[in-house]
C-alpha cells in the first residue's frame, strides 16, 4: 500500500534517491466502441485450394492518428495448421500496411489486431471453399491522439539525444516502454519491471511520429505478440530492484521471429566500475524538439557515475518512454543493466538502472518460461480430450532445431514408458503431431522435445518427463459458468481503505502500469480491484469476493477460474488467496496462495476433485468460493483480478464404442463442428447400438448414412461439409430427424437391417460398418453439412 497523498501515477517511488522516477509514457489514445459483424460467411465457389474473399468492411475513424482493433469474436474455418485456415486481412488505407492472422494467430493477439496508422482500415476474411463458415465480429478500436509532450531527466542544459537506429531496441506497447533483444536461446528480451502491468506488443524498425508528435507504426510485419506465459518480473520495487524477462511470438504475417528479423540481440555482461566507462542509452522517449522524434528510437553516451550492489547510475539524457531501455557500456557494446529510473536536470543528477547483476534477474534468465524455454513452447496443448479420438497438439520453436529432432512424447497414464511420435514440421517454426486416441479412465500426460542448434536438448514445458502436461478423458459437465457479464449474486467485503473488487471492462489506465488490460475470457467483463482509472490497488486491508452457492454435480466436480494478479512485494506477505466452504461460510479451507505476479497476463487455475473433496465438499452439495486480495506490506502495490468461473465434471461414457475416423468435421452454423458417438453394445447379435450426433445447429433436420468403406469427397454437391464414406453407401432417407433445441440427433439402430443401395443386409461379427450424420444447414445460403464418421467393429 502507498497512499494516493505519496505516490503520483504512474511514477515508481525511489529507493536511493528521493528525485527518481518510472520512465513509463503511453503514447495518447482514446478506446471506442466500434462494432461491426459479419455474420457467418463461406465461399461459394466449388472445392479447392485457393483463398476467396468472403466478406469485407470498412473501419473509419475521422481524426485517428492510428488505429488498433479488438474483436468480440473471431471464428475462422479450417485448419491453419493443415494449411486449410481462413485468414483474417486487415489493411490500412493510408499506407498499406497489411497484417494476416490465422485462427493461431488470433489467440496470440489476444483477438486484437497491430497498430495502423491513418484513419481507415479494410477488414477482409478470406477461405477456402468447402472448409466451412467464419465469423469476424468487431467492438471496438484504439484511436491515437495528439499527445501533450514534455522533457525529464535530461543531464545538463540540452538534450543531447541524437536519433538512431539500433536493430535490437524495440517500442513497447500500449504501455509506452522499451524492450530489447538479448542473445538467450529463444531470442528474447528484457526491459523494466515497472513496464509488465501491460506489455501487449513490441515493434522495431519504428518511423518518425507525427507532425503532432502522435506515434506512427511500422509495417505490422515489424511488430510481434509478447506471450504472457514467458513473462517473468519482480514488478518493479524501486532503483535497482526493477527487471522483466520476456518473449514474443513470431510475427504471423512475416513468419519471421524478431531475431531472424531483426539480428542478434545484445551480448550481456556485468557493469564496469566508473572512472572513464561510458554508459550508452538506447530508447523510445519522448521528445517535443522536434515533435517527429517523439516516441522514436535515440541514443546518448554519458559517464558511468556509480555500480553499487545491484544499481548502475549515469550522466545519460532520458526521458518517459526510456525504461526499460537497455543500459549499455559502450567500450563493449554489451548491454549491463536495465535503465528504469529518471534522476538528471539542468543543475546535475543522474540517471539510473538496475544491474544485469541482480541475483533475481539472474535466476529468471536460467529458467525460462513459455516461449523463452530454450526456444520451443508448447502452443497447443489440449487438457481434455475427447475418448477414443485423436487430437492434434503443436509446438512452435523460437530458433533453429535439428531436423527432424521435434518430437511429441506421449503416455495414457502416470506410469509406463512414454512413447515417441516424431512431428511434422509445417513451417515457420510450427510442428504438429496427433495424440492417439485414449479410452475412459486414463489420465495421459505429454511432453515435446526438441534439440536445439544453440542450445542442446530442449523440452516443453521445460521440465519435460519429470513436469508433463496432464490431460482428463471425457467430455466436461458444466454446473455453473460465470464470464460476469451479468450480475450472478457474487458479494464484496472489504477491511482495506481502497481497492474493493468491481465487475465491468477494465479501464485499462495507461497511466497506471498494474491494472490489466483486458478481461481473461474476451467476454469483455471480469471482477477486477477497484476498476477506476490512477492509483487503484488495494490499500491497507484484504478484499473478499464471495460466490453464490455452487451446486457440486458429482464425486469428480472440479473448479476452474483465471486470475490476474500485479504485486509488487511478491513471494511475500502480499497474496491473492482462494479458499472454499462446504457448511455455508461458517468455516473456509484456503486451496491456494498466489503470490507472484501474472506477468501482466491472466493464468488458468483448477482446484481439482480431490482437493474439494478434502475440504469436505461433498457431491450433491453446494459449496461457496471466496478468492481474497491482501495487501499486508504497507508500501506495495496489489492489484488483481477474477473471470470465467466454472464448476463441472468431466464425464466420460464407458459404453461408448466406435472409433472416429475423419475428424474433424467442418464448423456449421453453430459455430461448431459436428460430432457423432455411439453407445451400446458392439456385439452383434445384441443388436443394441445408439448413435448420437452432437453440435448440429438446432432445429435441423437430417438423417444418417452408413458404408463399410471410408472415403473423403470435399462439400459434395456444394455442401460446407465433406462426406467421409465411399464404396455402397446406405441412406436412413425414411427416418429424417430433427435436432430441435439440443442440437443432436439419436437413432437406434438395426443392425440386422443397415440399409444399401441395393437392399438392406445385416451385421455379423467381424463386420466393420461406417456411419455419419447429414444435415441442413445455413450459412448466408442454404446448404447441408455433416458430422464426422465413426467406423463400428462388430464382434
């Protein structure tokens, strides 16, 4: 806690000397609503390979420096990674500049776009025909606007900054740092703890701002997604306590990371001691002489003053913008500490940095998370899988890899040797592999590993056999769901002076560096600390939020929430707690302790069956959950955040039977693709089989077809979906179904009586017989759809 009368937004209080100050500067925007839908969309040219425009719109804000969009939803059809996806095309009408996202990609942006210059962009999805629909909708934009420009801690009478153009130095945004490339394995970077309450993208090869000193952007193939998941920082705690570590994505519209882009990073090394060293900062202050330069990449060398303990002090000009700049001894070109804090005036002073030295710092750079784990992350790892079905998992490498090195490991449970599937490299540093098929009961856990060209032996995660990602089988049961849109009857208390927990949009202050950004479900609200713009954490006290009472469905219910979560004391007294009761409130059973900041970023959390279970919570009871923001350490900062609650099972069904074959099948007008399961019996002569298609729109009619031969014909006779059986296909055309509310169909069959061209005949053991689904379906067009197959082995 520091009181609103002791710390002025968004300055970083010093340690060592009272005039110190955060160079943060958030270039000038205002957020608008802006809301555009494209409703669903396919091609209507027959199958085949070439992209087609589908649906375009026009985004104009009159008076716009820039523009930056946010999406409510984009759902793009297809397989990116099959080579199959829909693209998202934004284009900006005063210079071309183009950005390409894929459905990956979306995630990455946090369903948001670059930054465009002008005021006028076109909006495009593009797809191939017969992948299935897309929907691109819209809710609003960040506008750039003139900003109001002044100058701080320049060291003497004049601003000796001269522009530059160093290939390692990158503009970060929206908060208005610096950050920089660095020679670890994964190339990835490094800027001021103060910084991380909302780095979303960092950009290179920056161009002259404005005649007004509005910033201007470079080509979107120049700016890079940061991967909150690499995001490692102390949050900043004054002069020499103040660092981050992180990485970024490769840029999708390039396919290029930022050190195959940009060269190698900076060389670290320890500080020299002062007595003729020099001390080169490189950075993106602000600048009103001439407005141009503002927000741009300069540079100055200026005498090493002091390098004590963790601190390094210099004679450098600055100004808002530079932390996070690189603090670089210039006699080496190596880069020894972070600059961070703003001291120098006209009469004397200094500048000064936290130390490449600092033991934390240190500790962060030899473990790496997410994209910086030695350059290969996991990006896409599946938790629940679908029993019986294979499911595609991926990893992107963020430098060079032995080819054919990328390899998926794989076991169904906590025991027994993994196995190994070697992955398909799909360009651009993406691999792909399929996970077999598990059956109900098993818990299979999986790792990738990869041998780096720079690094040896990598894993993702890092801790590869010894630290796996675990998987549940089934399908999930959801009891109760919160994105907290709409008030559900959760309750506030607090004992702290500031700080109670608010539902709503976050405000997102760019001038108050420790609120989130955004919400952690893209639903748009979230329960947030004291969601109001400056000084708005949580002061003196501890604030509770308290669920209504949670029906517990069954013996396997489990808790799924995110939390966001900025401290500035971490691993200390400071903590977001999470806590349960099973008798009402009348006693409370704390399931876990956060304390250490989120990165600047939401993380998903479960609080797993047999953790309720040894709270007492029992099935077929109701339960209250209690997530608690403490603010213990008077001059700490505690902001955090709470969204998409959930309580479910994870249910699968024993008798199911079949495998499914041609998955998956193209999305339909749900916004989902078909499924088809099938329970009974798979002998015979029991002639007890169910087949359940689900995901279909509602209120549809089809009927199942069947085939002993698998196949794939891509949108048969226009359809959106593709027909996986050949050979004698038989037509349940006498027994048309409906979807209705539910959106599924059930057919008992007969099996002594499965329909074919040329007359029905019956199943025996040793028999393996196809089925799918058909339906109508509607995208702005009539036409028909499918699920995808299962193939039935009789016994």
């Amino acid at each position: 806690m520091t009181s609103a009368s002791t710390r002025i937004a968004p300055l970083v209080l010093a340690v060592l000397t009272p005039v110190a100050f955060g160079q943060v500067e958030a270039p000038s925007f205002d957020n608008v609503p802006y809301v555009q839908d494209t409703g669903w969309v396919a091609p209507t040219s027959p199958a085949g390979r070439a992209l087609e425009l589908c649906a375009s719109f026009n985004v104009d804000q009159e008076g716009a420096e820039w523009i930056r969009l946010y999406f409510e939803d984009v759902v793009l059809a297809g397989d990116p990674l099959a080579g199959t996806g829909a693209e998202l095309r934004i284009t900006s009408m005063l210079d071309g500049g183009l950005q390409v996202l894929n459905a990956i990609e979306v995630e990455r942006w946090g369903r948001s776009t670059a930054y465009f210059n002008g005021d006028s962009l076109v909006v495009e999805v593009w797809a191939r025909p017969g992948t299935g629909t897309s929907r691109v909708q819209l809710k609003a934009m960040d506008m750039g606007t003139p900003p109001l420009l002044g100058t701080t801690s320049i060291c003497g009478p004049n601003d000796d900054r001269l522009p530059s153009t160093d290939p390692r130095s990158g503009r970060l945004l929206p908060v208005g740092c610096t950050g920089w490339l660095i020679q670890d394995c994964a190339g990835c970077f490094l800027t001021a703890g103060h910084c991380t309450g909302n780095i979303q993208v960092i950009q290179f090869n920056v161009p002259p701002s404005s005649s007004s000193g509005s910033i201007q952007n470079p080509p979107p193939s120049d700016q890079y997604p940061v991967d909150g998941a690499s995001l490692q920082s102390n949050g900043g705690q004054g002069v020499g306590n103040d660092w981050a570590y992180f990485g970024a994505f490769p840029n999708g519209t390039s396919g290029l990371t930022a050190t195959q882009a940009q060269g190698p990073g900076f060389l670290l090394s320890a500080p020299p001691q002062p007595g003729g060293a020099d001390i080169r900062i490189t950075g993106f202050g602000t600048d009103s002489t001439p407005p141009e330069r503002n927000q741009t990449q300069q540079t100055h060398v200026g005498p090493l003053v002091t390098n004590s303990g963790t601190t390094v002090q210099y004679q450098t000009d600055t100004t808002g913008g530079n932390s996070g700049s690189p603090v670089i001894w210039e006699q080496a070109d190596t880069a020894v500490g972070i600059h961070t804090h703003g001291g120098c005036s006209s009469s004397g002073g200094q500048n000064s940095g936290t130390s490449f030295s600092h033991p934390d710092l240190q500790s962060a750079l030899a473990s790496p998370q997410g994209i910086c784990g030695a350059g290969l992350a996991a990006s896409g790892t599946p938790t629940l899988l679908p029993p019986l079905q294979p499911v595609m998992v991926s990893a992107q490498a963020l430098g060079p890899v032995v080819a054919g090195s990328v390899t998926l490991h794989e076991r169904p449970g906590a025991t027994g040797l993994f196995q190994s599937i070697p992955m398909t490299d799909m360009g651009g540093g993406m691999y792909t592999a399929q996970l077999p098929g598990y059956a109900c009961g098993d818990a299979p856990e999986y790792f990738i590993s990869a041998q780096s060209v720079t690094c040896g032996q990598v894993f993702a995660p890092v801790g590869g056999a010894a630290d796996p990602i675990v998987a549940a089988v089934g399908v999930a049961n959801t009891s109760f769901a919160d994105d907290f849109e709409a008030a559900q009857g959760w309750q506030t208390a607090s004992t702290a002076t500031t700080g109670d927990w608010q539902r709503g949009v976050p405000v997102n202050d760019p001038s108050w560096a420790y609120d989130p950004s955004s919400d952690g479900d893209g639903s748009g609200s979230c329960f947030v600390t004291q969601n109001t713009a400056g000084n708005s954490d949580v002061d003196n006290g501890e604030v509770r939020l308290t669920s209504p009472p949670l029906a517990v469905a069954g013996a396997a219910s489990q808790v799924d929430y995110l939390y966001y979560l900025e401290l500035t004391n971490q691993n200390a007294e400071d903590a977001l707690t999470v806590e349960v009761s099973a008798d009402g409130g009348a006693s409370w059973a704390q399931l876990r302790r956060h304390d250490a900041s989120t990165g600047g970023g939401w993380v998903a959390d479960t609080l797993t069956p047999a953790e309720l279970s040894g709270a007492g919570v029992l099935p077929g009871s109701n339960m209250l959950l209690r997530f608690t923001a403490n603010d213990a350490n008077a001059q700490s900062i505690v902001e955090a955040g709470v969204d998409g609650v959930e309580v479910g099972t994870v249910e699968c069904d024993p008798t199911s039977i079949g495998v499914v074959e041609c998955f998956p099948a193209a999305a339909n007008s749900s916004g989902e693709a078909g499924t088809l399961r099938a329970e009974g019996s798979s002998a015979a002569g029991d002639n007890d089989v169910q087949l359940i298609a689900e995901s279909l729109p509602v209120n549809t009619l089809g009927y199942f077809l069947v085939s002993r031969d698998a196949g794939l014909i891509v949108s048969p006779g226009g359809s959106s979906g593709n027909l996986c059986l050949s050979g004698s296909i038989g037509r349940y055309a006498g027994d048309v179904l409906t979807s209705g509310a539910a959106g599924e169909f059930l057919f008992q069959l007969d099996l002594t009586a499965l329909p074919q061209p040329t007359g029905a005949i019956g199943a025996v053991s040793g028999d393996t017989f196809r089925f799918q689904a058909w339906f109508r379906d509607f995208t702005i067009f009539p036409t028909s759809n499918f699920t995808h197959s299962l193939a039935i082995s009789f016994d």
